[in-house]
C-alpha cells in the first residue's frame, strides 16, 4: 500500500480491533483501492503526548516575532516600490480614488456615531468621578485631551481595521486563489504595484481625516454631557482653549497616519498570503482584522510611553 493511501485510510480515531470496511465507493475510487489490504490499518494510529501550554505559548511567540519581521520586509518592499517611481505609471489613480471612497465616504457614518458615543461616555465617567471633588469643569481637560491624542486616532483605526482591513484581505485574497495575481505577474506587472500601493496610499490619507471627524463629534459629544453637570456650552469651549494645544491634534493624527499604513500594510500582506480555497480567504480576512488591532495598541502604547 504506498504512503499516501495508507496515512488516508488510518486517519481518525477508533477503537483496538475494528474492522475497516469499504462501502459505496465510486468506481474510479474503488479500482484505485482495490488492491489495498485493510488488515494493515485495522490498528489505531498512535498518537504522540500533547504539547504543554509553555510549549505552545513559546511556539506562538515565535510565530508572532516570524510575522512581525515578514511584516516588517513587506513594508520596506512597499517602500521601495514607491522610491522606484514605476507605481505612477501602473496605478490608475481612479481606482486608488474608489479604493478611498470605500475605505473613507462610506465609514463616515459609523465613525461619527462611535466618536460621538466615545466622547460622551468618557466625559460622564469623568464627571462622576469629578463631581465628588468640586472639580467638574476639569473634565473638560481630560475629556479634550483624551479624545485628541488617544480615543479619537484609536477607535477610528479599530473601527477601519473591522471594516476595511477585513476587505483588503479578502480581496487580494480571492484575487490569489482565481490566480489574477500570477496573471498580473505574467503581464509584467508587479501586484505590489498595481493592488497593494493604492490602498496604502487611500488608507494613509483616509484615516487622519476620519480621526479629525471623530474628535469634532467627541468634543461635541463631551459637551453635551457636561451640562447635565451644570456646565454651559461657552464654559466648555473657554476652558477647552486652554486645555489642549495644536501638538495634541498634530500628534492624533500622526498616530492615525501610522495607523492607516498598519491597516492596509496587514490587509494587503493577509490577501497575498492566503492559501488555497474559499476558506483561506475567510481565515485571511480574520487574521487581518486581529493583526491590525494588535499592532494598532501596541504602536499607540509606544506613542504613549515616548510623548508622555
């Protein structure tokens, strides 16, 4: 019996001593198997210890640590892509212009709501908290700074990485397994080039914008909490001038710019790594979504640490 054969008809477990019968095949199957002796796998297969949680823990690591430094070679070959100069001749700049209105026109709305929702929500915490003090109107402080330099940037980033980063996966990703990307290579175009690089570019510009949306409707949002806690809308504003500065927009939107190249980066890498198969594509989109948001908080984390 060769190998190949041997190992499909062992698979699965059984108890000692069961017999292996052959039943409906097809007649193609059953002439290929036909001279198989079932004797030989009427034995179960033995199976080998369970790897411990520190073994798994470590295999895990070290697959995350593989991925960041393919990641990492990704970026730096989109990089070099983009210094070469070929992209402006194979980018159609109205596909990078759907590209962004899919990733940025129709996530508006969403954002919108959970900006609004984000900068109500802190600021009544915060004035629960603040009220047992005398200290109310310093909500508006924390409040302010919060939303510029860390919620706004960061949800709208989780908010695009579950819309759109989940997209670019899978269609680059379904590209794969229809084989249009050999087809683009046989074509002497470079899918980097031609796939990868406009979205890079939709999702660098689009996120800072959508993070200036988020923070507008926070702000807002924040404001009108703050009046249930007897605090007008003017005493909002006047003690928002002096709260927060430029550098704390700047550095929201420095974030959401690194943000957006995570996004699309891992989305794009996700959908030219996927195997074979419609499932490939579905396990591809999931990675992404949870690559994007790991990485997301982890850079937000080292902003943290190095402007604190």
């Amino acid at each position: 019996m060769s190998k190949r054969w041997h190992g499909f008809w062992r698979r699965g477990p059984r108890s000692r001593g069961a017999n292996v019968e052959r039943q409906a095949l097809t007649p193609n199957l059953a002439a290929m198997l036909g001279r198989d002796d079932l004797r030989d796998v009427e034995t179960p297969v033995a199976v080998g210890p369970r790897a411990g949680l520190f073994e798994e823990v470590g295999r895990a690591t070290e697959n995350n640590f593989s991925y960041l430094a393919e990641l990492i070679g990704f970026v730096g070959a989109c990089a070099h892509a983009t210094l070469r100069g070929r992209w402006r001749r194979v980018v159609s700049w109205q596909d990078a212009l759907d590209v962004a209105t899919e990733t940025g026109v129709k996530a508006v709305p969403i954002v919108l709501l959970v900006g609004f929702l984000m900068g109500v929500i802190i600021s009544f915490e915060l004035g629960l908290v603040a009220r047992q003090f005398g200290a109310v109107i310093f909500v508006v402080n924390g409040g302010a700074v919060a939303v510029l330099r860390e919620l706004g940037p960061l949800m709208t980033a989780i908010v695009v990485a579950g819309r759109t980063g989940a997209g670019f996966a899978a269609q680059i990703g379904a590209q794969k397994v229809d084989e249009e990307l050999d087809a683009l290579r046989t074509f002497g175009l470079d899918p980097v080039e031609f796939l990868v690089l406009p979205r890079l570019l939709a999702s660098i510009t689009v996120v800072p914008m959508l993070t200036v949306f988020a923070d507008i409707v926070g702000l807002i949002g924040g404001g009108l909490v703050m009046q249930s806690f007897d605090v007008t809308y003017l005493q909002s504003y006047t003690q928002l001038l002096g709260a927060v500065n430029a550098w704390d927009l700047v550095l929201g939107l420095i974030k959401a710019i690194c943000f957006g190249l995570i996004i699309a980066a891992v989305g794009c890498h996700r959908g030219l790594t996927t195997g074979a198969g419609a499932t490939a594509v579905g396990q591809s989109a999931t990675r992404a979504v949870v690559s994007s948001i790991v990485l997301i908080i982890v850079i937000d984390g080292l902003f943290a640490a190095l402007t604190s």
